[in-house]
C-alpha cells in the first residue's frame, strides 16, 4: 500500500511571527501617518494665503516676461550678466524659454539686467533693462515698459 503521508512542516517559532505582525503594523501606522501628513499639506498649499501668493507671483514674471518681449527680438542673443544667483535665475526663468541666452558676453549683441524701479508700471519694484549697441557704435540703454 503506501507510504504514510510526510508530516507538516513545523510552524515558525513565536518570535518570528510576532517580529512578522511587528513589521506589518509598523507599515501600517506608517502609511497611515504619510497619508495623514499628504491631505495636511494639500489643505496647506490651497489656502487663501498660498493661493494669493501664486498669483502674486504669476503676475510679476507676467510683467517681467511682457517686458521682455519689447526689448528682446527674436535675432538678439542675450547676456545675463547678473551677479547675483537670485537675479539670474529671476531673468532665466523670464526670457530662458524663448529667448537666445549665452553665458560669453563677446557671443551676445545685447546685455538684460534686472533693476529696481519705483515708477508706477514696474513689476512689483522692477524693472528689465537692456544695453546693446547702435548701428553706429553707440551705446544704447533702454527699459522694459
């Protein structure tokens, strides 16, 4: 006839299950706490205040971008010569997607700079400022409007 059927495998000891269900609600509670944590943030940024901030800030690289575009042809290669990393990347999110930039003032025909202004149609106290050349070797200044 045959042989008796092999016996069950012996069940892991005591500590291997209870570290196993000790890893499993530690996940838990972790997943929980995250998913807490996730809905906390996202009421945070949707405030009034963080809602008012964005549109603070589309509203001013608007101004800067529209500034931009009446001093910067599509021919222009630009210099960004601000020594500051704020103000650089200010103008390089501005004109950085349509505009030419180079990083080599002997390769550009036009210098954009970011200055302060206090005349009624500045960008939140801001104003794009190019210099470039005349026809005739004359240095030309001009600002955003």
């Amino acid at each position: 006839m045959g042989s008796p059927p092999p016996p069950p495998p012996p069940s892991p000891p005591a500590r291997v299950v209870l570290g196993a269900l000790a890893v499993l609600l530690f996940a838990v509670i972790a997943l929980g706490l995250g998913a807490l944590h996730s809905n906390h943030l996202e009421t945070r940024l949707t405030t009034a205040a963080a809602t008012a901030s964005a549109q603070r800030s589309d509203r001013y690289y608007d101004c800067l971008s529209a500034q931009a575009h009446t001093l910067i042809t599509p021919s222009d290669v630009v210099y960004l010569p601000d020594p500051t990393l704020a103000a650089w990347t200010t103008l390089t999110k501005v004109v950085g997607g349509w505009a030419h930039v180079t990083l080599q003032l002997h390769q550009a025909n036009l210098a954009l700079t970011l200055q302060r202004s206090t005349h009624p149609g500045s960008c939140d106290g801001n104003d794009l400022v190019t210099v470039g050349h005349a026809p005739g070797g004359h240095i030309v200044i001009r600002s955003g409007s």
